[in-house]
C-alpha cells in the first residue's frame, strides 16, 4: 500500500476508535430539556425548575424545563422514552409514572420504565403529610384508629387520583390498621385540601409544601407523616409508624432524574456526576426542604436498587388493595 494510502487509512481506523468517545459526549449544540411530566406552579415543578437552575453551572449546553402533564405523569414520560437516547432530553421522574403506574395500568401503559428508561440519580424522597378536617374528633393517629374501627366506611379521604402515592397510603393505612375509608379521587392537591378544610372530606394525604399554607392558618390539622421517621423539615409531626400497630408503615413518594434507554452510559455517568455535584449544594438542599423533600444522594447502581425495592412495596399495597385503573 502507498504511503498515502497508509496513512489515510491509519488516519480513519483513528478516527473510528475515537468516534465513539465523542459521540457518547452530551450535545454542545444545544440545551439539555428536562421534561416535567405535571402542570407548571406545582411542587414538582418547582423541584424541577430548581435542579435545572442547579445545573445550569454544571453544565454548558444550559438546561430548559419543559412541562408535559397528563396521563398520571406518562405524557410526559413517554416523550422522553421517544426521545434521542444522546442525553439532551431528562425526565424528572417520581414513583408514579416510574414504579406504581405499571401495576395499576398495566397494558394501557405505552412504555415500560423499566426497559424503556435508565435511572441516573435520586434527587429526593417526598414523604407526604395526614391532615385532617380541624372538626374531626380525633386528634392522633391513635384515635384516628379508634375512630376508623368504631365507623367503618365512615371516614372519607381525598388523594390526586387512583394509584398515585397519596391513594397508596390510604389503602396501607387501612390494611395495616384494620380501618376501612372510602377514597375520594381529585385532580390536584389545591381542591384536596379546600374540600378538607370545608368538611366534604375528613382527610388527605399531600405534600407538607401544599398543606403548610393550610396547617398554619388552622384550616387543616396535621396528624403524621407517611415516612419510617419524622421528616427532618417537620420534627413536630410525628410519623404514622409511632403508633406501634402502623410500626411497619412507611411508603412515601420519590423524585429522581431518568434518561432514554440506549443512551450510553458515558453519557448517564456525566449527568449523574454533574447532578452529584448539585445534591451536595447546601442552598439546592435547603430549597428542595422548602418543597417537603428530603434529599438522598446515591449511586446509580444504588438508585436502581432503590427503585426496585420501591416497586416491590407499590406491588404489595396495589395487590391487597385490589388497586386498577378502573378502581
């Protein structure tokens, strides 16, 4: 082969070796989107607006928030599953359209998370908060119990709809205390919490960041949090497992960043480290307290099995609550 032709082609095996490395990089030419699968103005979004706000001194290409509601968040995942598996499109996504939307809607799904997403780190865990109607007749989860048991059907709670986490606290409270309620789906935790502070509904699970408005002007009355522990931004809300019959009850909702499968690994490695560096920012930690989350930094490898745990417990309310899209 002539000298030319022999560099020539050492030049192109070069050129393809590399390839690879440069195509597994993030686009420069553009922003990143973080896709929010829920309305503006809302919690979720407030918590997504904040880590693209984060991330936009870790990254050059900038990041923009694009809101995709509906569907119980699987609009907006959808969009990222279809998406270009380069790393310019993120879902902020919770354990809704992640781990319970797959169990209670099954074949109506039009992705599968865990084949058509790849997990990239855990930004928080939202445990949400029992609030009560100030009338009510009860004042600790104790006599909630009580109650519950002496009036069966009775009580009366509000969630944002079938098979999000608030529906699934209401039903591991009732399996776990022996009490049976009768859920009340809503649209949103706004007319949740009207509608309690009214009367029309004894109770509703919510985040503490929508309920604090109504807790502080007396409205509604707080009696616990849904996570294993009180919440480090609520210390004087004592969390449902005290109460020693609810010891095994902790099921909260969680908020982590995912990308299209297929997208190398170069890449999620990139963003989790990128996001790493935001979850360790004291200010960005403060604010998502503000929001009611607890921030958890952990692997990739890590959140997987996070994820994977979660969805076992989703699994285990949702089959003894006989939870569907139809119920």
């Amino acid at each position: 082969m002539p000298p030319i032709r022999i560099l020539a082609a050492a030049a192109a095996l070069a050129f393809a070796a590399s390839s690879p490395v440069h195509a597994a990089d993030l686009p420069a030419n553009r922003p990143i989107t973080l896709i929010v699968p829920f309305a503006a103005g809302g919690g979720v979004d407030g918590m997504g607006r904040l880590l693209a706000e984060r991330l936009r001194s870790e990254l050059p290409q900038g990041v923009v928030v694009e809101n995709k509601p509906g569907a119980s968040g699987m609009l907006g995942a959808a969009a990222v599953v279809r998406a270009a598996p380069d790393g310019a499109t993120l879902l902020l996504g919770s354990a809704g359209e992640t781990a319970i939307n797959p169990l209670v809607f099954k074949t109506k799904m039009q992705y599968q998370p865990e084949k058509d997403l790849a997990p990239v780190a855990l930004i928080a865990r939202v445990p949400n908060v029992l609030v009560a109607n100030p009338k009510l007749p009860v004042a600790s989860v104790e006599q909630l119990v009580a109650y519950g048991r002496a009036h069966p059907d009775k009580l009366t709670y509000a969630t944002s709809g079938v098979g999000n986490p608030q529906h699934l606290n209401g039903e591991l409270l009732q399996s776990l205390a022996g009490i049976k309620m009768v859920h009340v789906p809503y649209k949103g935790a706004a007319a949740q919490l009207v509608d309690v502070a009214a009367g029309s509904v004894d109770l509703t699970f919510v985040s503490l960041a929508g309920a604090l408005p109504f807790i502080k002007s007396g409205k509604v009355k707080p009696l616990a949090v849904t996570s294993a522990k009180r919440a480090s931004f609520a210390p004087d809300i004592p969390a449902l497992a005290e109460y020693a019959p609810l010891k095994d009850y902790a099921l909260e909702n969680w908020f982590g960043v995912f990308v299209p499968a297929g997208t190398p690994p170069q890449v999620q490695q990139k963003l989790a480290a990128a996001i790493g560096r935001a979850l360790k920012d004291e200010k960005f930690v403060a604010s998502i307290r503000e929001l009611g989350g607890e921030v958890q930094p952990m692997s990739q490898d890590a959140f997987r099995a996070f994820i994977k745990a979660q969805t076992a417990v989703f699994a285990k309310v949702v089959a003894d609550g006989n939870i569907t899209a139809e119920n």
